[in-house]
C-alpha cells in the first residue's frame, strides 16, 4: 500500500524594510496541499531547521504565524506531523529536504509520507527515531503503527539496573525541547503532550497513547518527560532530559536551583514484558535479515534488530544473554513489541 503524499509549502519571503541583496531573509510557514494542518495533523506538526554551518537551527512547533530571520546558505529542513486528536499521539508522517538558499524569495516543497519517519537520516546521519522504536505492523487502516508508544515504570534511587519495587508515576507529559541557536522569535515554542493520567498495566506499568519521535544514540530530538506525585500533573514535578530522545541511555548529574547535586537516570527497554532495562543494550549493532547466528559481540546486552518481513509481522531483535564472549552465550530473539517501557530512576 502506498502512503499518501501530502506537501508542506515553507517560503522564505524577503525582509520589506531590509536592502536589496541582504544576506539574510524571512522565514515563514504556509500550508500549500495541506489546507488546514490543525485537520491534517491534529496531533501536531513540528517543524525544524539547520544551517549547515551550524549557525542557525530551531525546533518548534507550527504556527501559521511563525516568522523568522534565517540567513541564506546550505540548509536542512524537517518535519512530523501526528494524526492523532491529542498531542503527540497517532501515527506519524514526516519529511525531509535539504536547499541553498540564494535568494531573497524561495520555496520549498515538502512531501510528508509515513516511510520518511523510519526511512530519513539528516546530513549529520542523525535520525526521527532508531528502528528498534518504530513499529511497521498496518493498523486497520492500513497505515504503518509508526513510532511506538510510550510506557513509564519508575525505579528506587540507585536501582535503574534491577529496578527494585517498581512504581508507576501518579501522572506525566512529555514534551519536544524547544530549540532556538542564532535566532530569536515571539511565538510560541513550546510543544507538550497533554497531561497523562495513566492506565495501569502490569509490573507498575504506566500505560499513554503517546508516540513520541524515539531517537537513539544520534536522534537529533530532544524529549523531557515531567513525573508528578499528584493526579492531573499536580504535586512535586521531577524532570528526566534525554537530549538525543527517549531511545538513548540517560545518565546526567546537575546541581539544582537550590544548589543540590541531583542525579537523573532512565533507559529505554523495547521489551515489553521487562522488569528492568538492559543497560548495555545501547550497543545497538544495527539491522540484519536474519538472526545473527554466531555472530560474536563484545558485551552482554548487545542488539541486532530484524525489520519487518511483511506487512503486518512484526520484526525481532536479538539481544546477547547468558556469559559474557567467549564464553557461552546465546542470542535471545524477542519479538517487537507496539510499546517501548521507559524506566525512570527515582
């Protein structure tokens, strides 16, 4: 089945008071197919930028009036837009372009497909979501699951790796780091999930319809997942910052407003039935066609992944369990979940 195209028009329209020939020019978002993007992508659309420089870059959420002030030159461009009717939720389309910008009028077209979320790496290899996270089963309506959804498990202080007496968090949101470097704007930038009561599922699984971009160790999406003590994000709030998205190994020590030294921890675990993360699972070693049979990694925890094979069968990834090489040891296929477990150490 062939995904729809949709195209996303970006124009970059010359500053009416600026001189003829400026090196720099207005950037402004319009729909061009897309008649209205609130209906087409009711989950959102998010929007990013990078000169390739790296001078200039932003990440933020549409808004039929964001304007900014982007220099002419070799430029990225991306997008993902949710189909969902809440935040952040649904399956996904997303696009990618590179231009030259070398003049004071300029248009882009973008085509917004289902495969680009899985398929698209930027001019830097970095990626909307690593495959380990993206789920290619069809939906009854016959479109890709798209990125996974989100599931939260919190750990006890110093057991992330064990994950010791597992609680779920009373509420949560998530949210895109919003990403602003050599420009300035007045509209809004923030881009939040609505608040999560969750659904309890089992081993003090939080369960959402949440389906953020995953990222991995060179995801170029930053995520922050927000827990509370109280219902409806109310009570004491706790933030976890994955720079690189919810897909990579968080391990960040900080000191405080109040000048206390605080450690964050959180690992991702595409297991759906597991108590804990496997820790040294980011040694992702990439995707293969079948099982790596003898294969010898370097550490236990070490993953291949084996795409889908056809429509509407899960892939499977094989982690390394038992002794560590060249002892014995076995690779452990699991199947592919719809969800990946994000643990959070308290």
């Amino acid at each position: 089945m062939k995904n729809i195209f949709l195209i996303v028009v970006i124009a970059l329209l010359a500053v009416s008071c600026g001189p003829k020939g400026s090196a720099k020019t207005n950037f402004k978002i319009f729909s061009g197919a897309i008649i209205d993007p609130a209906v087409t992508f009711p989950g959102g659309l998010l929007v990013m930028g990078r000169s390739l420089d790296n001078t200039q870059s932003f990440i933020l959420p549409y808004n039929s009036t964001l304007e900014l002030t982007l220099q002419k030159g070799n430029w990225e461009f991306a997008s993902i837009g949710w189909k969902g009717l809440n935040p952040m939720e649904g399956a996904q389309e997303c696009a990618y372009q590179q231009a030259n910008i070398t003049t004071d009028s300029f248009s882009l077209t973008f085509n917004m497909t289902y495969a680009n979320c899985l398929n698209t790496k930027t001019a830097q290899a970095n990626y909307f979501s690593a495959p380990q996270y993206y789920n290619n089963t069809l939906s009854a309506n016959g479109i890709p699951v798209g990125f996974k959804t989100l599931n939260v498990t919190e750990c006890l202080p110093a057991m992330l790796g064990s994950c010791a007496a597992p609680v779920m968090p009373t509420s949560f949101k998530i949210d895109v780091l919003p990403h602003l470097q050599g420009i300035s704007t007045t509209a809004a930038i923030g881009f939040s999930s609505n608040c999560v009561n969750p659904t309890a599922g089992a081993a003090a699984t939080a369960l959402s319809n949440l389906t953020p971009p995953w990222g991995g160790p060179t995801g170029f999406i930053g995520m922050r997942i927000t827990t509370f003590t109280g219902a409806n994000c109310s009570g004491i709030a706790k933030d976890y910052i994955f720079d690189h998205g919810f897909g990579n190994y968080l391990n960040n020590t900080f000191v405080d407003v109040n000048g206390v030294t605080q450690t964050r921890r959180g690992a991702p675990s595409t297991d759906p039935a597991a108590m804990f993360p496997i820790l040294t699972q980011f040694n992702f070693l990439g995707t293969t066609a079948t099982a790596p049979g003898t294969t010898t990694p370097g550490n236990l925890g070490d993953m291949y992944f084996v795409p889908v094979v056809s429509p509407g069968i899960p892939g499977v990834y094989y982690v390394l369990t038992g002794a560590m090489p060249p002892s014995s040891y076995t690779w452990t296929g699991m199947a592919d979940g719809l969800s990946v477990k994000l643990f959070l150490e308290q």
